[in-house]
C-alpha cells in the first residue's frame, strides 16, 4: 500500500467521506419524509373527525 502514489490516497478518502455524507443526508431526508408523513396524516384525520362531527350534527 505504501507503494501506491500519494493521489490514490485521496481518492480513496473521498469515497469514503462520499459514502459516509450520503449515508448521513439520507437518514436525516428519510426522518423528515417521516415527520411530513405523519403531519399530513393527522391534518386529514382531524378533517375526518370534522366531517364526521358535521355529519352527526346534521343527522341529528
């Protein structure tokens, strides 16, 4: 390995830094796609609740 020019080095560090921020930025994108999901679920939910609160009050 110590054979090898001092450039091969970089390259090699850069794939690692490269995997490591594309590991890193994924998780963070994939909790906030998670945090969206669950915020726009409950915004319908409630409007469901709504609708069926209307409805009720409607029927009654």
């Amino acid at each position: 390995m110590l054979a090898s020019p001092w450039w091969v080095y970089f390259v090699i560090g850069g794939i690692l830094l490269s995997g490591y921020l594309s590991m890193k930025y994924s998780r963070e994108e994939r909790e906030f796609e998670q945090e969206w999901i669950e915020k726009e679920g409950n915004v319908y939910m409630e409007r469901l609740a709504e609708e069926r609160a209307r409805r009720t009050k409607e029927g009654s």
